[in-house]
C-alpha cells in the first residue's frame, strides 16, 4: 500500500479499495513469503496485477488484508463470479496468504472478510481452494461447514 495509506492503518482488517493498494499489497504479500502457487501454479505477479488492474476486473473483487503494526500479516482476495454449473451467483476464495511468523491472523481475516461480503454481496455459494493439498487447511474448511465438492485435473502445455 501507499506509504501515505498506511501512516494512518492501525492493527486489524482493512478493505483494499483501490487497483493501486491491490497492486501494492499483493507485491509486499508475495514478496514476504517467497512466491505463492495457485492452484498447484506459481502465481505469475505481473500478470495478476495486470489483469486486476483493470477497472472491470477489479470491481468484482473483495480484498482485504490484516495488519499488525503497520505491516501486513495476511491477505485475501474474494471474486465474484456465476456458476453456470450450479446456476448461482458465487464468492469464490481467489487468494488467501499470510506470514508464517504471524499465527491466527490468517483465519480472523477468512471470518470477517466473509461476514463483511455477506452484508454486501447476495450469493448462494462460497468456493474455497486448497490447492496445495494441505491437511491443517482441509481441516479448517471441514470445521466451517465446506464439503469437498472434487478434486481437480489440470495439464499444462
């Protein structure tokens, strides 16, 4: 984020409300923990903030991210989006990362980022990922009532 946005964030969860903060702490977020894969790839950095710096892109996002200190600590990103295979409208879990070192913000963040959405957002489903197969994270999507919709398949070129 900007440095003249930041001088005024306490700790806690912010809304990230401009393309330039989203290209700002998505940039801070990857670089702070080493690269991200999603969806079982490396997240391309320059592509992503290039696609959502699109201002008709950008506007079907939800981001958020969790600050201590003045530093970010996690970060999500929420997509809207229409299921045609269910026929219904749909939050989907785009990107959802946090700082190894900082414990427990990750999943404040998770709640209260979907409670803030439920307010502003009238949606039938939420779609969440777990990508990189991870046990703790499958748990945590069991306790809050996900069900394991499939595995998925992919093949690159």
């Amino acid at each position: 984020m900007s440095e003249a946005t930041k001088v005024d964030l306490k700790n806690g969860i912010h809304k990230i409300e401009s393309i330039e903060d989203l290209v700002s702490i998505t940039t801070e977020m990857y670089a702070k923990i080493g690269g991200y894969t999603h969806f079982g790839f490396e997240l391309n950095l320059s592509s992503f903030n290039s696609y959502f710096s699109n201002p008709q892109r950008f506007k079907d996002l939800c981001c958020f991210g969790y600050f201590c200190d003045n530093e970010l600590v996690s970060y999500i990103v929420w997509i809207k989006i229409y299921d045609a295979r269910v026929n219904k409208k749909t939050i989907q879990e785009y990107m959802w990362v946090s700082d190894s070192n900082a414990k427990g913000y990750g999943v404040k963040l998770f709640k209260k980022s979907l409670e803030y959405i439920k307010n502003i957002y009238k949606f039938e489903v939420i779609l969440v990922g777990n990508s990189e197969k991870n046990p703790k994270l499958e748990k945590f999507y069991k306790r809050n009532g996900f069900k394991l919709e499939c595995d998925m398949f992919y093949k690159s070129n």
